[in-house]
C-alpha cells in the first residue's frame, strides 16, 4: 500500500487590506431569509445584514438574493 502524501490543509490569514464577506440563505416555506457579514484580515467584523422575506421562492433565488444583499453591502 502507498501511503497519501501529507498536505497541510486549514485557514490561512488573509494578506492586509482584504475584505471577506460571507452570505447565506435558507428557505422555509414561504418564508426566505438571509445574512451577510464582512471581515478584514484580522477577522474584525466591519459590517452585516440579516433579513426575512416573505415570498415563494426555492433555494437557489434565497442565494441570490443574499448575492443581492453581498452586493448592496460593498
């Protein structure tokens, strides 16, 4: 047997100066909703939004509309 070659996987810190930003949505029902968060290279959170929007909408447009929100934040 030929053993795996060990690589080091894992977070690696951001170079100073990069903005990261996170979104999410999950769909229940009729009901949507959705959150953003942006971090600097030290993981400081500079800012975010959650929301709850009441249409019928599948998965892939909460994504979307949280893609939506991402926008709107920067």
């Amino acid at each position: 047997m030929i053993p795996k070659p060990v690589v080091e996987k894992g977070w690696q810190k951001p170079s100073p100066g990069v903005v990261k930003i996170n979104f999410d949505a999950a769909v229940d029902g009729k009901r949507m909703s959705f959150g953003v968060v942006a971090r600097d290279h030290d993981g400081f959170v500079l800012g975010g939004r959650a929301g709850v929007l009441e249409n019928n909408a599948g998965a892939e447009w909460a994504e979307l509309q949280a893609l939506a929100e991402c926008l709107e934040l920067t």
